[in-house]
C-alpha cells in the first residue's frame, strides 16, 4: 500500500471521529440554544409583562389615594387644578393597566402552548377587575360630595382590593419563577449530558489518532531515516553512496530517484570542473583587467591583464586591494550593487599611476551576505592623453576666437575714422560745389551755350551723383561696421540669468511697437507663454527682432496677424512667432540667417543682420532657430530655448 493511501486511511478515520463529535456538539448546541431562545423569548418577557401590570395596578391606587386627597384639600378653598391634574394622572393608570393586562395575558397563553399546560388567569382579572371598580366608586363619591362615612367604606374595600390584586400577582410570579427553575435544571442536564458526550468522543478520537499516526509513522520513519543517511553522505561528497531501499511505495521511489540524482551530480560535478576552467581560460585571456575581491577586501582572484598593467609577475592573490586602488568605491559598490565606467586611479607595483575605467558588480550568497566584488578596469592612458591634448587645442582655439574677436573690434572701430572724414569732406565738397555753382552763373553768359550746357550737366548732375554715392556707399559702410561691432560686443558679453515671465516680456515688448501695429492695424493674439530662467537682455532682443521683422514684412493692404505660441518638451522651452505676411520663398530659405543678406523684395529699411544676430544668439545658449513659410501667405519663425540645467552661464 502507498504512503498516501495509508496517510489517506488514518486521516479518514480522523475525519469520522471529529466528524461524529461535531454532530454530537452540533446537536448538544441546538438543544441548548432552543432552550435559551425560549427562555428569552418566552419567561422573561412574561415576568416583565407581570411586574408591569403589578406597577400599574399600584399606580391606580396612589392616583386614587392622591385624587382623594386634593378633593379634600379643595374644600377648603385649595386649586382645582391640581384635582385636574391627579384626575388625569389617574385616567392614564388605567389605560396603562389595561394594555398591561392584555400584553400579560397573550403571553401567558404563548407560554402555556408552548410547555402544553394549563393556567388560568382569572385571579388576577377578577382582583383587577374589582381595583377598577372601587377606583371608579371612590371618583365618583368625591365628584358628588358624598360623606365621610360613605368614603371610607370604600376605602375599606379599595383596600382589600388591592392587597387581593398583590397576592394574585405574586401567585403568578412565583409559578413563573418554578416554571423558569424547571426550565434551568433542564437546560443544565442536557448541557452535562452534551459535555460528557463529548469529552469522551474527544478522549476515543484522541486516542485513535495516536494509535493510527503511531502505525503509520513507524511504517515510513524507517526507510526515511536509513535515506537521510544516505543523503548526508551524499552531500558530504561521497557520491559512491549506494540506497539500498526496495519497497514499492513513495519512499522506494525516492530511494531510486536518489540513486540517479548521485549519478547526474557525478556528470554534473565533472562539467562543472571542466566549465571553471573554460571560464578561468577566459578571464585569463580577458584584454581588460579583472580582479575578485574577497569581503575582507583581499584579492582573491586575478587574470593575466591585470597583471601585465600593474607589473606584478605572480598573482597578488591574498593582497589588499587598497594597495591597488588608491580611492576605495567599496561603500558606494555596497549601497548601489554595481558600478560602470567610472574613472579611478590604479597604483602599479612599480609606483606608477594607471587611469582606468573601473567597473564592479556585488556578488550575494542567498543568505544576502557579500560573496565577493567582481572588479573590472581599462586602462585610458591613452584617452586620458587624447583628452588632455584636446582640451589643450580647446583653450587655444578660444583664445585665438577672443583675440579675432578683439582684432574684429579694433579694425571696425579704426575703419570707422577714414568714412567720418570721406562722409564730412563729401558733404564739404557739396556745399563748395553748390557756392561754386553760384558764382559761375554770371560768367556761364559768356561762353558758347554748348560749353555752358556741359558745364552746367558736370556741376548739377554728374558731380551731386557722385558725391551722393559717396555718402550712400560711407553709409552701408559705416551699417556693415556697426554689425561687426554689434556682434563683436556680443561674443564679450557675460550672460547673465534670472527668472524671467515670456509673458510680460512680450507684452512689454509689444507696447512699444504700439504705433507699428497700429499703423499696419495687426491683430496680435499671445498664447499661454511659460516662465523662463534665461538672460533678460537676450530674451528681449531675440522676440524684439523677431517681431519687428513680422511687422515690416506684412503684405501692404492686408490688415497684418500675429501669433506667439510656446511648449515646453524633452529639456527645452519652443516659441513660435506665426505671421502672415508676404512669406519667403524656398530659394531665399537657406540665406535669411546670414550676415548682411537680405531676401525678396528691398522696398523697406534694414540692414540684414537681425536674423543673424538672434542665431547668433540662440547658438550661445544652446538653442536654433529655424523657419517654415509660404510665399504671400505668412512665415513661422520658431526657436528653442533649454531649460535651466542647459544654458551657459558664459561666453
């Protein structure tokens, strides 16, 4: 027979033992509590029905007494009022005694169907009956003036009436408390009975139980203790165990599984053999270098890079690690698990300093104890070198920018001396010409009319034309070095950032374009513009070029709209600025953002470097700028802007 059925067999027997005392208790508990709801549903409102007829019978009483009393007293010229009152006080009584009566009497009746006996309540009607009725004589007596003599007759029997409606009353409350003492010895023995009936099925299936667990357990602990042997054997690595277990139930088939699980430990343990040392062939051959740190931090491991990089000739295992790494990330290692990539420092036998990108991961037994720290590292001298190289061109490179820039700033602000003495000798030579044009009329009437028409071309035509070349070319010269200066000026500038509210920046800049919009009679519709940390100078002269340009280029005779959006996404804050003026063309895209280019038609002022120094602009910050548009339909200008953590504090 298996193990289960047999476990299965005793559990059964279990299972029918508690099952019979459960019925037994179930049934003991019914009869109990059947006996418990009648008693609570039954004699004690019965004895609560009594006491209260009993209460409301004395209540008759007093008020008659009482009743009696104040009459008396009214005689004598006392409140009628108070007789009043008793009255009514007495007329309550009973009409409480009747309900009392009535509820008393259903549930003696209740009670007497239930426990199949006979009682009778007349005693108590008929001396209640007869309370009444004196009650009702002594009131009426007193309402007519009756005499003394008459009132205590009455009294007199108001009286026996009374203590005939007590004992009545008591005669019923005793025969209640015997039927309630009958109840409770009754409900006590078959308690007893239920408690004994009990106790001995608990003590037999106690009993049973043990004998069948005995029997059981015997026929299994056996076999299973001459298997833990063995299992221990086993674990200590004495896989040549032999389980010699034959049955044919659960603990035979164990035995037999056992028996191929030493064999597949056998194959297993020669394949872990052989897999550490393909592994260890692996990690020797590794090009970076990689060390096993034991939780005592010694070195517990090392392969052959490791020990080429730090000159060691035999493994440095059992050596401190701190030898080797100068800043111990052993805390960080332990609260994080892991690290990737970071840059350390390697001491080499030798002294020397090795930078190296040191990565480590924990190794956790199960119990969540530190097995080991696997570390891994490679060497960046040669990035290190490559990166001090570049940072060395990097701070050249800027210093020949500040140094252009400074050269750019010097030959502008010198050019600008020569064109202020070419525009004023210009304008001198102008008025000379204009004086000697003056002079020259008087004697023009001496010489042939042919001679006088060429003197008169050169001196009003050709000359004024040349001399006003002059001062138009001094004067896009003179434009074209104030950009240069202009932008010079800009790369020396420090940034400097603050909290900044788009939205009064815009309407800021808005109002002072008031006559512009007003003369182009533009619509300007502003969007929910969030708050910036940006430099405020920049952020102005950025929307101001922006706008103004929206406005300059408006289609004549369309009244001009304009629109300023913005999101913010991914680390950056985007403005839109959308128009719909007379648009640029896709030929004249890719050259708007250059210095001194200008695209469509030239009918209105400029220089053409706004657009160049926004992107110039925006370049400092980190931020582009870029443009979609259709001709004779409108432009959208759009820039970003990085949040704070991006910008740049300096040039």
């Amino acid at each position: 027979m298996r193990i289960r059925g047999k476990l299965i067999t005793g559990y059964f027997m279990v299972a029918l033992l508690t099952a019979v005392v459960g019925f037994f208790g179930i049934n003991a508990t019914k009869i109990v509590n059947d006996e418990f709801v009648r008693f609570s549903e039954d004699e004690m409102p019965l004895n609560q029905a009594l006491q209260e007829l009993k209460f409301a019978g004395l209540r008759i009483v007093t008020s008659t007494m009482e009743y009696g009393f104040l009459s008396r007293q009214g005689k004598e010229g006392r409140s009628g009022d108070e007789q009043k009152e008793e009255k009514r006080i007495l007329a309550a009584g009973i009409k409480s005694y009747d309900n009392s009566f009535i509820r008393y009497e259903y549930l003696l009746r209740s009670h007497c169907r239930a426990r199949g006996v006979k009682r009778s309540i007349d005693p108590i009607q008929s001396s209640g009956l007869e309370l009444l009725n004196t009650s009702a004589a002594i009131v009426s007596l007193i309402e007519k003036n009756g005499t003394g003599s008459e009132l205590r007759e009455l009294k007199k029997k108001h009286e026996h009436a009374e203590q005939t409606f007590l004992q009545a009353v008591m005669s019923d409350y005793e025969q209640n408390r015997r039927d309630f003492t009958v109840s409770k010895d009754l409900t006590n023995a078959t308690m007893w009975d239920a408690k004994h009936n009990i106790e001995m099925l608990t003590i037999s299936t106690f009993v049973l139980a043990l004998l069948c667990g005995i029997l059981i357990s015997a026929s299994i602990s056996r076999r299973l203790t001459r298997l833990e042997l063995a299992a221990k054997k086993i674990g200590e690595g004495e896989l040549e165990t032999v389980i010699d277990i034959k049955s044919n139930d659960e603990v035979g088939s164990l035995a037999t599984a056992f028996s191929r699980m030493v064999g597949d430990l056998k194959r297993s343990r020669d394949e872990i053999v052989a897999g550490k040392n393909y592994l260890n062939d692996i990690i020797h051959s590794m090009m970076d270098a990689l060390i096993v740190v034991a939780p005592d931090g010694t070195i517990q491991s090392i392969n052959g890079a490791a020990c080429s990089m730090l000159g060691y000739d035999e493994e440095p295992v059992g050596e401190a690690f701190a030898n080797i790494l100068q800043e111990s990330p052993f805390d960080e290692l332990v609260e994080q698990g892991f690290m990737r990539n970071a840059e350390k420092t390697y001491l080499a036998r030798d002294g020397r300093s090795i930078p190296v990108a040191f990565s480590g991961s924990v190794m956790w037994n199960s119990d969540n104890t530190m097995r080991g720290i696997v570390c891994v590292a490679q060497d960046i001298t040669e990035r290190k070198h490559a990166e001090n190289m570049l940072h060395r061109y990097t701070e050249e490179l800027r210093d020949n920018n500040e140094e252009l820039k400074g050269f750019a700033y010097i030959v502008s602000h010198d050019m600008r001396a020569p064109l202020v003495n070419i525009k004023g000798f210009s304008r001198e030579l102008l008025d000379v010409l204009q004086e000697l044009d003056a002079r020259l009329q008087g004697a023009l009437s001496l010489i042939e009319e042919g001679e006088r028409d060429r003197i008169n071309t050169i001196l009003r035509n050709e000359v004024p034309e040349a001399l006003d070349f002059i001062n138009s070319s001094v004067h896009r010269m003179d434009v074209m070095i104030k950009a240069v200066l202009k932008l010079s000026h800009l790369g020396r500038r420090e940034i400097r950032t603050e909290p900044v509210k788009a939205d009064e920046l815009v309407h800021g800049i808005l109002k002072t374009m008031k006559h512009q919009l007003e003369r182009g009679k533009v619509t300007v519709t502003v969007g929910d513009l969030p708050d910036l940390v940006m430099d405020r100078t920049a952020m102005e002269q950025i929307v101001g070029n922006l706008l103004d340009n929206a406005v300059k280029y408006l289609e004549p005779g369309r009244p001009g709209k304009l629109e300023i959006t913005a999101e913010q996404g991914d680390g950056k804050t985007t403005f839109h600025c959308r128009d719909n003026g007379r648009g640029i063309s896709h030929e004249d895209m890719a050259k708007i953002f250059e210095l001194f280019r200008r695209a469509g038609r030239q009918d209105t002022e400029g220089e053409g470097m706004g657009l160049a120094y926004v992107k110039t602009l925006l370049k400092r910050f980190g931020g582009r700028i870029w443009c979609e548009s259709q001709p004779g339909e409108g432009s959208v200008f759009s820039f970003t802007i990085p949040m704070q953590g991006n910008l740049n504090g300096t040039s």
